[in-house]
C-alpha cells in the first residue's frame, strides 16, 4: 500500500514543525522538510531550499530548483515504499525569476495520495514568537517587521491551492493534525466510495 503525503507550507515560524512532530506522534511519519534537507546540503550552498524570497541569492536558484526536485523524489519514493511522510515547507516562487517549484512538486508526486496544507499564522504572532525565541535574536528589539519577514508572509501563499488551511494562532499543534488526520480520512472514505 502506498504512504500518504502531507506537504506543510507556511511562513517561518508559522508553526509547520510542530504540526509535523504532532503528526509522528500518531504514527510512523517521516519527516523530510526543510530543516531535514538544509542540514543534508553542503554549507557552500546553504541556505539551500530555506531561500528566502526576494532574489536576494540569484547564484544559487538553479541549485534550490535541484534540491527541490530531490526532496520530491524521496518524498515519493519513500510514499512508494508505504511510509507516510510529512513535509514542512516554505515554498514560494519570489526568486529572481519564476522557478516554478509548486508546479514541479505537483508533477512529481502526481497519482501519490497528497494534501497539501496551509499553515497560516498572523505576522504579530509570528514576530512574538521570533522574538521569543534567543536563537533568533537577530529580530529582538527591532522596529517594525523586517523586510525579509513581511516577503515570507507575502510570497509563501501566493497562487497556492490548498486541502486543508490551518491557523496556528488558534490551533494548537496536536489540533492540527488532528484536522489534517481529518482530512485524510475522508478523502480515503472519498476513494473508497468509488470502487
């Protein structure tokens, strides 16, 4: 039997790897997102798929795209295998030029049992937790919401049909994956139906 798939795309610190931590504790999940694939990729080619948007990097666009297209296809071979993956992403198409990294994805993981799921979460929230948090102290004390936050926010949703929404500002993580689980079951009652 084939591995169901949950793709998680959200701004950072929207809350996607706690979605994904709720969902492996309510099974056998892989997780292969982005922090996963950032620590795989050599550090001269870092900050890898984690680019964030604005073109800021146009050096290393064909190389996200490459890294893109590996990350799908050991999502869907580990989908093959029957393992259910998760994945938390922050795709976007604002590099310099259009990548067109959904619409690979999509080509991909086509006839794969896929939900992909908004991850949404207000900007005050997400810059409470940015502050709150002393790793990331680059954001604390500062003026306003940085330029490079506000692009995420803007660019991570654009022209994404999704699933399923959640929104973390009001969802508790095991929430979330309780909906997604949800989700997952009536699209398998759905398919069900149909044979």
């Amino acid at each position: 039997m084939t591995g169901r798939i949950v793709i998680l795309n959200g701004a950072p610190r929207s809350g996607k790897s706690s979605i994904a931590r709720a969902l492996q504790t309510r099974g056998l999940w892989l997780n292969l997102g982005v922090d996963v694939w950032m620590a795989a990729t050599p550090e001269r080619l870092q900050p890898g798929i984690g680019l964030r948007p604005g073109g800021e990097r146009p050096e290393l666009e064909p190389v996200v795209q490459q890294l893109y297209a590996g990350l799908f296809e050991a999502i869907a071979a580990e989908a093959r295998a029957g393992l259910d993956v998760v994945s938390d992403l922050g795709l976007h198409d604002g590099y310099s030029r259009p990548l067109g990294i959904v619409a690979d994805m999509q080509r991909r993981l086509v006839g794969l049992p896929v939900l992909l799921v908004g991850v949404r979460c207000p900007i005050e929230v997400i810059m409470a937790r940015r502050n709150a948090d002393p790793q990331d102290g680059r954001y604390v004390g500062g003026e306003g919401v940085p330029a490079p936050v506000a692009r995420w926010q803007e660019a991570v949703h654009r022209e994404i049909a999704y699933d399923l929404e959640v929104d973390t500002a009001v969802m508790s993580p095991e929430a979330c994956a309780e909906a997604i689980e949800a989700k997952l079951s009536s699209i398998r009652r759905a398919q069900a139906l149909q044979i």
